[in-house]
C-alpha cells in the first residue's frame, strides 16, 4: 500500500495586489508576521526557490531546507538540492508537511497541489513590486482563521492572518 502523499501548504505575505517582493527581498518588516512564519514552519521541511533561498542569507534553524533548482547547487550549507516536488515530497522522513516558503515561481509550480494556505493580507500598496503571489480562485478555498492586526509601534502596515483549506472539488462553488 502506499502512503499518502504528504500535505503541502504554502506560506506567504502579499499586498492588495498580491505582492510579495521587492528586489528579492520583503518589501515590508512585520515582527508578528515573521513569528507566525517560524511557529508554522519550525519542525517541517520547507521548499523554496534559490533566490529565496540566496535572500535568507543562511539555513533557516529547525526545518529541512529544500531548494528547488535546475543547478544542483544550494546557497548555504545546511540545504539541500531537489530537483523536483516530487522529489523534495520523497524526503520528508515521515514529515506530514511540506512548507512552501517562496518565492513566486515555486508557489506557482505548487498551488495546484497544495491544500493550506497560510497567507498575511498585509494592507498596503508596494509601488514597484517586482514579484507577486500567484492569483487563485477563492472558492475552491475556504477560510478556516483570521486573525486582525492594527498598524502600530511594531508594524508599519495593518494587516491580517488568513489560514485556507482547499475545498474538495464537489464543494466548490461556482463562480
């Protein structure tokens, strides 16, 4: 028997437009956001692309760092080249979960297979933005959380946690 495929769920913070990058970096600082990352991400394996990988800057501690790449070559010590999902989803140890961390062509390659969203809804406009989330269509997700937060001392911008569970196909509502 085969086992089932693990979950994958992706991660992402994205303006009114679905931004999520300015010269491959964050083009915003949100303490709470960052904290949810790691919270959410700490203990799985997470995938991302090499130039997100390059824009971290090390090994994110306590996850497996998987990076997609034609190369064969990782950034940093402590991840590891894949050349596929598939591949990357055949490494997980028994892990449940794969964390889809960025950037823009890997939550695009993986959207069709994910089934969590974990998305910051940060309310702002990045004049500029050379880098969006993939657009999808809301209703074959639903809204299981979400979490407001004001702007303030901390956080230049409001913004929202919104966790999604893709809907299974027969529950999707038309549009």
């Amino acid at each position: 028997m085969t086992p089932p495929r693990p979950d994958i769920a992706i991660i992402a913070a994205l303006d009114r437009t679905g931004a999520i990058g300015l010269d491959n970096d964050l083009p915003w600082r949100l303490p709470d956001d960052l904290k949810r990352f790691k919270a959410l991400t700490t203990g799985h394996a997470v995938l991302m692309g090499r130039k997100t990988a390059e824009s971290l800057g090390r090994a994110l501690p306590n996850r497996r760092n998987l990076v997609l790449t034609r190369s064969g070559r990782v950034p940093f010590d402590g991840m590891q080249a894949v050349a596929s999902v598939d591949e990357a989803l055949s490494l997980l140890d028994g892990d449940d979960t794969l964390m889809v961390i960025g950037g823009a062509e890997i939550y695009e390659l993986t959207l069709p297979l994910a089934t969590r969203l974990h998305l910051t809804h940060v309310n702002t406009f990045v004049g500029g933005a050379d880098t969006f989330f993939p657009l999808f269509d809301e209703s074959q997700w639903q809204a299981t959380h979400r979490e407001a937060h004001p702007a303030d001392e901390r956080h230049e911008f409001a913004f929202e946690f919104v966790d999604y569970e893709r809907l299974a196909s027969d529950d999707a509502a038309p549009r």
